[in-house]
C-alpha cells in the first residue's frame, strides 16, 4: 500500500470519526440544509483526436478530415463552450451562496487544479475566466505527466499488478466474453461501419478509385495487460471507441454536416456510436482493482476538500479517463445530457456538495453537470431557460439520488477505498 495514500486515508477517517455531532447512517436532516462548498471533476473541453490521423490509414474509407488545432488541444470553439459554461456556474454558485454575485471572492475561495495536458491546463484558464472574471484565480498544475501523480498515477507514483488488474476487467465480461460484449453492441457497429464505410468480410478489395477497408466487427478484440499498466482493450471494441469519439467531437466543434464523418452520421448515429466510449472504459478504467489505485490521489482531493479548509469551490479539470476511474471507485452511474449511460462528455463533470443542516451535521450529494451537444456545437448562452443538464446520482453504500449521504459515511467509505484497495 502506497505510504502516502495510507496517510490520506487515515486523515479522512480521523475526520469522519472526530465530528462533534453526525447522525446516524439512516437519520434524516435536522431542519432546512444549507450548501457550504462544492468540489467538480471536471473534462476537459473539445479536441481533435490526440493523434492524427485519429486511426491508422486504412482503417476508413476515406480520409479524416483536417483541423486547425493541434492533435489533443483544447480547440477556440471548446474554449468558448467552457467559458460559457463557467458563466452558469457562476451565476448558480451566487444564488447558492457560494461566491459573491458580483466582484471577487476572497482569495482561497476558489482552488483550481488541472492536469499537466495542455488542453485540461487551457481548460481550467477558460472556465475561470468567466467563473471569476477579472479576479486571476491561480490554477495549479504540474509541469509534465510524469510529475502528475494525481491525474496520471500510471505513470510513476502508483503501483498496480497488471495480471490481477486484468482478472478484474475479465470478472466483468458478459455471458460468451469479448464476442458477448460485440454481439450487444451489434446494433452500434452496423452504424458505425456505415459510417466508416467499410465492407464485410474478407470480401474488400483496391479499385482504381477506392479502397474499402474490412469492416471491425469482424476483427479480433483483446484484453491486455502488461506489468504496472491498466488493461487495453485492444482491436474493434478499441477502434470503434476512438473512432465514434472523433465523430462526436467534429459535431461539438461546429463543423457542417458534410465533414461530421464524412457527411454519413447524423446525430442519432452520434450517440449510438458513442456506446462504445464507456464500454471502452468498463473493462479498461473502472474495474474495481484499477479504478481504487487510478482514483486514489483525486478521491483523496475530493475527500479532503469537503472536510478541511477555507474553499467553497473546489475545481479539479482533467480527462474522461479521470472521471472514469473516479465512477469506478465510488461505483458511480450516471448519464450526462444527452449522451450513453455512463459516458462522459467534454466538459462534462462529477460533481460533490457538502451541505451542513442546523444541528451542524453534515451530508455530500453527489451529481453530474454537462452541456447538451447542440449547446456545445451552437455555443448556446446558458441561463435558466437553457441550463446545461445537472442531475443528482446515488453514492452506493450511502444514499441514493434523492437523500443526502451523511459525511461522516461518505468519509468512511472513502478511507476504506483508500487503505485497502480492491483486490478483485
């Protein structure tokens, strides 16, 4: 067990067991709650795929399409989506009492922390700008990932088995394995390869004009798994993944139909596609072996920010992989606006609120806030009239959606998260 996270898990269990006064797992509030601070996980805002082409040459009929922004960085069409959406919040956290409605908070009101990736850095920057506009919010963040022992543990600060880590994607796998999971999806596929244009079989061929790639359903997928590393999943479950992810980011960009994947994919077929990103993430993030390592050093965050210090507003900006792990550890579901069951949107969010009630006990509730694509892709104001989607989720072992978790629960099964990680 990492010394360093046996430590956070202890001070979250001195806290949970030092309140003066905290009910009973099943007692109700004593009078009206009032919020005193809110802590967000947030994604970062659009990209273009981290890499081009977002997959290997041949793997779709036709070329895909260029951008402006370099391969993985927040693009100026994300930027003004994040600082819309930090305008709401803004407006929301002054009628919740959290922040002034006009002017600057007080300084350590607001803490931010991002990821070392440029496009959670150029993220946290554009939502603070209209949070607390004008009032120069440090965001801090580390200098590379391999300093980032927070939103990147893998690489370096955390230890993970990767054999025992792979066992525990596999206990996940539905009846018949890998070919279960692709025959449920088989639905997703058909638009996807539609889409892609590919042919079945081993029956494509080069013309003079075209080449059409075999289509992925009928390629192998495979749990991997190497030494120190999260599972992979690897072959078309993966590729059906990144590719559906690239289209829905050409949408959320604003680019016109014609070049939203090849002009063939609507925005149903977005979402459809779009099963496959949190099936990705199902065996590769948020088994629970992999997810209480990976979520750890944010959870421990989350943990202490709700306990301990003067902010009223905790923002943490990193990646889908962050939120992902971080749904595994608390075995968190959720659905976000209008996307799949469990996946996570750009600029979408995991969020916690400590509320205290007036005999000073205090409770969490936990939620999901995202933009609705078209609010994305339009750059729509935000208002009342046409808020992003925000919807309270159960916290298992502690409350559901509609009833507030008491603290000193939610603590408690924070630091038993911590101390002694999952061995499934």
């Amino acid at each position: 067990m990492n010394q360093y996270l046996a430590g956070a898990a202890l001070a979250i269990l001195a806290l949970a067991q030092s309140a003066v006064a905290q009910p009973a797992p099943d007692a109700p509030p004593a009078g009206p709650l009032k919020l005193e601070r809110v802590v967000l996980l947030m994604r970062h805002g659009v990209r273009p795929s981290t890499k081009f082409p977002a997959t290997p040459v041949g793997t779709t009929r036709d070329p895909w399409p260029a951008w402006s922004t370099a391969a993985g960085d927040l693009t100026p069409h994300g930027a003004e989506a994040i600082r819309r959406l930090g305008a709401y919040d803004r407006a929301l956290f002054a009628q919740q009492g959290l922040l002034p409605a006009s002017g600057c908070a007080a300084p350590g009101t607001v803490v931010a922390w991002a990821s070392s990736a440029s496009r959670a850095i150029k993220t946290g920057k554009a939502f603070l700008e209209t949070l607390q506009p004008g009032c120069a919010v440090p965001l801090d963040h580390p200098v590379n990932e391999d300093d980032d022992a927070v939103f990147h543990p893998l690489d370096g600060s955390m230890e993970i088995d990767g054999q025992k880590a792979l066992a525990s994607a596999q206990a996940l796998l539905p009846p018949g394995g890998i070919a279960g999971e692709i025959a449920r999806n088989a639905d997703a596929f058909a638009v996807l390869e539609r889409v892609i244009g590919c042919c079945p079989g081993d029956a494509c061929g080069t013309t003079a004009t075209k080449h059409q790639p075999v289509c992925h359903s009928h390629r192998e997928t495979r749990l991997l798994a190497e030494q120190g590393d999260k599972p992979d999943l690897d072959g078309a479950l993966g590729f059906a993944s990144t590719a559906g992810q690239t289209i829905l980011l050409q949408y959320l960009e604003g680019m016109p139909m014609r070049s939203v994947g090849w002009g063939r994919a609507s925005k149903r077929d977005i979402q459809t596609m779009l099963r496959f990103h949190p099936v990705k993430f199902r065996y590769e993030t948020r088994p629970a072996y992999v997810a209480e390592r990976v979520a750890a050093p944010i959870a421990r965050r989350i943990g202490m920010a709700l306990n301990q210090g003067d902010a009223r507003v905790t923002l943490l900006f990193g990646h889908d992989s962050n939120l992902a792990a971080l749904g595994g550890f608390y075995d968190l579901h959720w659905t976000m606006a209008d996307y799949p069951a469990d996946d996570i949107a750009p600029g979408g969010a995991i969020g916690f609120e400590r509320w205290s009630d007036a005999a000073g006990n205090g409770f969490v509730r936990a939620f999901v806030q995202a933009q609705t694509m078209d609010q994305v892709r339009n750059l729509a104001q935000l208002g009342k009239r046409n808020a992003p989607d925000r919807r309270y989720i159960a916290i298992p072992g502690c409350a559901d959606a509609d009833t507030p978790c008491a603290l000193a629960i939610f603590n408690r099964i924070t630091a038993a998260k911590l101390a002694s990680p999952a061995e499934r």
